[in-house]
C-alpha cells in the first residue's frame, strides 16, 4: 500500500507531500501503478526548479528508491511568481494522484493535513 499525505497552508496552496511505500500491484521493476505514482510526483519535484524557478539548494526533498519514499518540502518564502507556479504544478500532481486513488483505491491511500 502507497500512503500519500499533502500539506496545504490556509490559503489552500500545497507546502509538502510525502509518499511511502509500494503499491504491490505487480512485480518489483514491473508495477505500473507504482510508476505512476513515481513520474507524477517526482516530475513535480523537478518541476518546482525548472520551471518555477526554486532554486533545487532551496528545496527539502528525500529519496529512497528501496523503501518507496519520497518526501518534498516547499521554502515557506517563495515570489508570487513563483508560487503562481507551484500551485499549478503541484496541483496538477495532486489532479494525476487523486485520479490514481480513485481507480486504485485498495493499492493508494490520500490523506490531507493543513499546516
């Protein structure tokens, strides 16, 4: 089972989100669900930087590819530029994922907590 939790400040904008764990849909190498989850949400990551503009020194991110981890946190002072941005980006991320849940509800778990 994959526990995905999203952080969102009081203005609604996504500050962190936290993944842990395989889904267990298929086979190690070949678990298509599993994949999913990972090029949404590490695209996200990639994203903030590239196209947001965050500098990458300036993101908190963690990666542990055996344990199915991935864990990204937001500076807290970010341009209206750039947090234009990373509204959309991960808002986007969480449109793919919550789409994932609904189809995969046994295999994904989305949870809410607001900072």
């Amino acid at each position: 089972m994959t526990r995905i939790t999203i952080l969102k400040n009081r203005n609604g904008s996504i500050v962190e989100y936290e993944i842990k764990g395989h889904t267990r849909y298929g086979s190690f190498g070949k678990d298509i669900l599993c994949a999913s989850i990972s090029i949404l949400s590490q695209t996200a990551l990639i994203s903030l930087n590239e196209v947001c503009g965050i500098e990458e020194n300036n993101i908190y991110y963690l990666i542990d590819e055996k344990k199915g981890y991935l864990k990204v946190s937001l500076p807290s002072e970010l341009s209206k530029s750039q947090r234009d941005k990373a509204d959309i980006v991960l808002k986007t991320m969480e449109v793919g994922l919550k789409s994932l849940v609904d189809i995969y509800p046994d295999y994904i778990t989305l949870k809410y907590r607001e900072v």
